[in-house]
C-alpha cells in the first residue's frame, strides 16, 4: 500500500477534490471517488467529501492500496455439465482435478474449467472459488453443484446446511462392515499431531455424521453407498478409517497393499455418484447421477472376478 501526500498549490485553488486526487495520482476519477468514500483520503488530517473545494496550502493525504491479485483464468478443460440453467450447474469433477486455485496450483482446476465453460459464476466465495458452494478432494471425482449467481449460492449453501441437498458417494472400503446399514456420529477437526490430516478428536471436531450402507460384500472389501448429513473435509475417509474399514486405495488414512496392487487401483475408492435437491428458486426436484469412471469400474470389476474365484476354490 503507497502513502501519498502533497500541498495544494495555486492550480488547486478551489478544485473539487476527487479531481485534483486524480490528476495529482494518475487515476480515473471513479478510483479517486473510490478512495475518498471510504475515508482513505484527509486534507489537514480530517477525512473530506469528494465534493470538498481545496485552496490553496492544505495539506493532502491517502493511501492507495496494492492492486488485487488477478482471478483465475480461464482454460479450456474438457468437463462434463449434466445440467445449466441461470442459476446453477452441475458438473463432474475428474479425478485429479483440484477444485479452485491454491498454493502450487494456480491452473488446471475446476474453476479454470468453470470459467471457460459457464456463463457467469456467483462472487460470494472470492475471487479465487467463484461459483464453488462446497468441494471434493483432488482424488475424489463426481458430481458438484456450482453457483452462477450470489442469490442462488446462498440458498445452496443453507440447503447443504439444513441437508436438504442430498449427496450420495460408492466407496469401496476393507472389509465388511458388521451392519448393512450405519451411521457414524464423530466430531471432526485437524489432527493434533499432524495439522495437514484430519481426525475423530472430541477436542476440536466439529459435528460430523456419515450414513452408509452394503451395496456389495466381497469378503475382503466391500462397496458402500455413504450419505453425508454434514460436510467436514476428508469425512468419509477419516470415518470410515474410524470404524476399521479405511477406504482402498487412500494413502492418507489407509494403507494401500495387495487389494489395491490387485485391482490396479491408483486413487482412493470415492466418487460422488449422485445429487438429489429441489431447485432453490423454482422449487424443481432435481436429481442427478453419475456412474462410476473407468477406472472405478474396472477395479469392480477385477475384485468380482477375484472374489468369484475365491468362492468356487473353497
């Protein structure tokens, strides 16, 4: 931030001051407006009005602040949208994709692709996550709604809250849970001796709870459908590593071995396969799937075949 001063000479003699600011610091007069209504501009130490008159000998004040920081770009990146209107979309997250810009990645994210794809992302989340009403991990692929306007981000944003936007994830997980149907209710918060991961810690966790239920038992995994009621990151990883049933193929909470060598598997076992709300504004039921990827299906695949001929070897 600059911190500019100057004494008004005799060509100042009953200029306005939104003027003389803008000849005087090389702006547009919009910018010089910009800077006196929010109080950075004084003349003799006392705020003015840019309808201010100056004479001669005062002494001018302000402050210009640093330009912000560019938004994202941007970049043609194939995505697929099942669904636009002008409020919403919904699109499909590949796996690998980070969702906005962060530290190390400035590009070849979700909103770089949103940019490019969409007409018009809503502001309320930053310059950096326009549009971005909640996230999946860079690992994780499926579907996201996104927001194209303020009005409709916030009311997304209280139906994800009060879980009336429903979202549903297939994770494959070790083993076989002891019901067929569950919930784990376990606060959620970074982890004290490892503040990058996430944990179960009454501590600091915040409400989590996780519905699932047995869609396929292998013996040695199983494929579950889990439900999130609330959203706290990594919480199906670290809830399902809580009850002993990590989810193949995640390196931070599991331990990837010959299950996953196996199956060829690469990633974590989590895609977010389907969405089910009403339309915030039309009052629309909408419902959205998205089958498993290629490579999900393909580890599904294997693991049938592999717990097939487990079955008739006995």
């Amino acid at each position: 931030m600059g911190a500019i001063r100057f004494k008004v000479g005799d060509d100042g003699e009953g200029v306005r001051l939104d003027v003389y600011v803008s000849l005087h610091a090389e702006m547009t007069r919009a910018a010089a407006q910009r800077l006196i209504a929010e109080g950075r501009v004084t003349v003799d130490g006392i705020t003015a009005r840019k309808r201010h008159l100056l004479r001669a000998g005062e002494l001018v004040e302000f402050t210009v602040p640093d330009p912000s920081p560019p938004g994202p770009r941007a970049q043609e990146i194939p995505i697929r949208v099942l669904y636009q209107d002008a409020d919403l979309a919904v699109v499909c997250k590949p796996a690998g994709m980070v969702v906005h810009p962060a530290a190390g990645h400035h590009e070849g994210t979700l909103v770089n692709a949103l940019l490019f794809a969409l007409d018009g992302l809503s502001g309320v989340g930053g310059v950096s996550r326009p549009g971005i009403v909640h996230r999946l991990d860079k690992d994780t692929s499926g579907l996201m709604v996104v927001a194209k306007n303020d009005r409709s981000h916030h009311l997304l944003q209280g139906m994800i809250k009060d879980r009336s936007l429903r979202r549903f994830y297939l994770v494959l997980v070790h083993g076989v849970p002891a019901t067929d149907m569950g919930t784990v209710a376990a606060p959620v918060g970074r982890d004290a001796r490892n503040r990058k991961r996430m944990a179960v810690t009454s501590a600091s966790g915040r409400e989590a709870v996780t519905h699932f239920k047995v869609l396929r038992d292998f013996g040695r995994a199983s494929l579950l459908e889990a439900e999130l009621q609330t959203g706290r990151t990594h919480q199906i990883r670290v809830h399902m590593a809580y009850i002993g049933h990590p989810v193949a193929g995640d390196r931070e909470y599991g331990r990837p071995g010959s299950l996953e060598a196996e199956l060829g598997l690469k990633r974590q076992f989590l895609h977010a396969w389907k969405l089910s709300f009403e339309h915030p504004l039309t009052g629309e039921v909408l419902v959205f799937e998205e089958p498993l990827p290629e490579d999900l299906k393909l580890a599904i695949d294997r693991l049938a075949s592999i717990s097939e001929t487990t079955r008739h070897s006995r």
